[in-house]
C-alpha cells in the first residue's frame, strides 16, 4: 500500500517506496475500533498508539441492517436522519431503537450503474420549511431537487427544481450534497465518464457547484456561475472543518484517489493531471492508491477528516490542521463491514457510517452478508495511552 500525505512537490519513486516502509514499520498490535481481520496483502496496521491530539473509534453499534442500496444521509434537528436508496429512489426516516420508515419516493430518478436517489441535505431551516434537497441522476440532466416533508415525516412532495443541466451518464455522477458554514449548499459532480467535461468550463460535470438554497448562485462565486471549482473526476465527499475549511474526496483513476482542499475558482488538474502526478492544477493534501480507498463520503471529527472507502473496504482517519496534512493516516475496519459508502457526523459526537455491499453486482468488492446493509454507529473515543 501506498498512502502519502502531501507536505511539498512531486515525490519521486523513491521517496513513495521510503514513505510506503515507515508505514510499514509503525504496525503493530490493533487497537480499539481496529480491525482484527487478518490484513490483505499490503494492508497498514497502524495503531490508534499513533494518534496524537485526536479521536479514535470506538464502540462499533448497528442501528438498522437489512438497508437498499444507503447512499445519502442526514440528520434532522431532534438527531433522528433520513436516508437514501440509491436504487428504490425511497427516503427512510431513521431513528434509533426503531425499523426503518419510508417517507416515500423521490421522482424522476433513474437508476445507472453509479446513479439513482444520491446525497440528501437537510435545509437548516428544516424546522421551519420542512425542506431536505436531493441529489438525482435523471434524463435529460441529472438535478437537484428540494423536497417538501410532511409534519409527520410520512410523506413526501417534489417542491422545485433547484440546479439541472448537470450531463448524466452511465457512471460518474458525483452526488454529494452538504450546506456549509455560509449557509450554501455545496454539490460535487462527476465528470459523466467525458473527462473533458472537468476542464470545461462551460460544463457544471467534473466540478464542485454552491448554490443558495433557492438555486441562486451566490454573489461571491468566482465564475459568476454555480461553478466554485474544476477539474475535478468524481466527488461523492464534501465537508467543513471548524475554521471552515472546506474538503473534497475524489476517485482517481488507475493511481491516486484525493483528499483536496477547496479553494474557489481553483482547477484541481484532471484530466492532465491525477494525485501528484503531472503539473497542472492545485495539489491534493493526500493521496491514496484506489485498491486502498475508492472514496466516497467523509467527515470532520475528532482532528481528523474520516472518509469511507468502497474498494479498499475500510474507514481512513486522515488529520488535518485546517488547509494542511497533520500526521499519517490510519485504517480501521480494514474488511470488517466491507465497502463504505457514507460518513456522517452525528449530533451526539459519534460517527453514522452506511455500508455499500447490496450493491456489488454493479461494480465488485464485497459480498453481501446476512444483514447488509448496514447503517453503523461508531463511538470516537480517546486513543488508549
């Protein structure tokens, strides 16, 4: 494995391979909330021992199995969550201690290899209007709903069409939606597998969009568009640290998955460029060898950015001092509940993960067990001294 925090230029060969055997040499017993499975090959057993300054996991609790495809969550004000079936296009409300309850389906979704019903954000006036907004891969475009909830949360109604125009394909969709500090909600896409589509600027795929609720696009955005960032493949993470920087996971392609910092009206390479690898575009702070990650979802906790990882089937705790890499990262979970799809943090301080493996005949990696889907709690604790 091959796993590198960003701290200046281009590594050459050699520096990766020196990086890749201090990795190695750091393993050692796991910890809580470490993985007891016997590693694959080429697996790190970092320990919890090597946090400094942050939280680890701990205590691992299922609040519901038996899921459809989870792909979007997020939580409502009383600390229950609704989430998405990418594949039913249906919203669940979600609460602990009871089933699972359909609200009702979305419209218009039409389900691909990668699309269907995919991030879910709730308004943060949601007391108030009752509204969550739906990342949908349709035709002629994918868009971006607003839903209307009932009192009840027992049902559901398309309000508006918030943002389309966003080219829909068979794969990279992109699909995350997250409000941030400024009150707007961020959109990643995917680049509808047309690479070029990232470097055009006339396309909304293969970008980061913040739009204002409304669907307005808001004063300060650099290009005077919903376009805060290019050059992007395929985004399925976005969230804000407490200083408010904001992040980005990114699927790479055959070398480097990303964990990148947004900064508006910046181009972030692809398709000339992928991880540190070719000159164009601004650098991600780390990356990671897809066997390793295929990343989709993350979170801020604890010091840490906490991204899921569908190929490489394990949760990487990624710490960062705001825009900066601060340390190594470290695997947990390594095949313990397969792919990892969504990473939410919850009110309570805990992590809410969704786990990815109904849907493995559509692109490989784990099997279905007996219970899957899964939707996880995971308790962030002190590292063990």
């Amino acid at each position: 494995m091959l796993l590198i925090p960003r701290t200046g230029g281009r590594l050459s060969a050699v520096a990766a391979l020196l990086s890749a055997l201090v990795l190695v040499a750091g393993c050692s017993t796991p910890g809580p909330g470490m993985s007891q499975d016997v590693p694959g090959p080429g697996t790190s057993r970092n320990t919890p021992a090597q946090v400094t300054g942050g939280l680890v996991p701990g205590e691992v609790t299922e609040i519901a199995g038996g899921l459809t495809m989870p792909w979007g969550l997020t939580f409502l004000p009383d600390g229950s969550a609704l989430m998405s079936e990418r594949s039913t296009g249906r919203i669940v409300h979600i609460r602990q201690g009871r089933d699972p309850e359909p609200i009702g389906m979305v419209p218009g979704v039409e389900v691909s290899s990668e699309g269907g019903l995919l991030g879910l954000a709730a308004s943060p006036s949601f007391d108030r209007d009752r509204t969550v907004y739906a990342y949908v891969s349709a035709s002629p475009t994918n868009r971006v709903v607003a839903l209307r909830l009932a009192p009840d949360l027992r049902s559901l109604r398309q309000d508006r069409v918030i943002l389309d125009g966003i080219e829909t394909a068979d794969r990279h969709h992109g699909g995350r939606l997250r409000f941030g500090p400024d009150g707007n909600l961020w959109i990643g896409t995917g680049d509808a597998f047309s690479p070029e589509n990232a470097a055009d600027d006339e396309s909304l795929n293969g970008k980061i969009l913040r739009i204002r609720p409304d669907g307005s696009v808001p004063p300060d955005n650099p290009s005077g568009t919903a376009v805060y960032s290019t050059g992007h493949r395929n985004v399925q993470g976005i969230a804000f640290g407490p200083d408010g920087t904001a992040y980005a996971s990114e699927l790479g392609h055959r070398t480097w998955d990303e964990l990148n910092v947004l900064r508006p009206g910046r181009d972030y390479g692809w398709p000339e460029s992928e991880g540190q690898d070719g000159s164009h575009g601004e650098r991600p702070i780390f990356t990671i060898h897809p066997d390793d990650a295929s990343p989709s979802g993350i979170a801020i906790a604890g010091g840490a950015v906490w991204m899921g990882a569908l190929g490489g089937q394990r949760l990487w705790r990624l710490p960062v001092d705001g825009p900066r890499a601060d340390g190594e990262p470290v695997a947990y979970f390594t095949e313990r509940y397969g792919r990892i799809r969504t990473v939410e943090p919850a009110p309570d301080g805990s992590l809410w993960i969704t786990t990815s493996n109904t849907d493995r005949a559509t692109w490989g990696g784990a099997d279905a067990r007996p219970g899957d889907d899964r939707l996880l709690r995971v308790e962030l604790v002190r590292p063990a001294s």
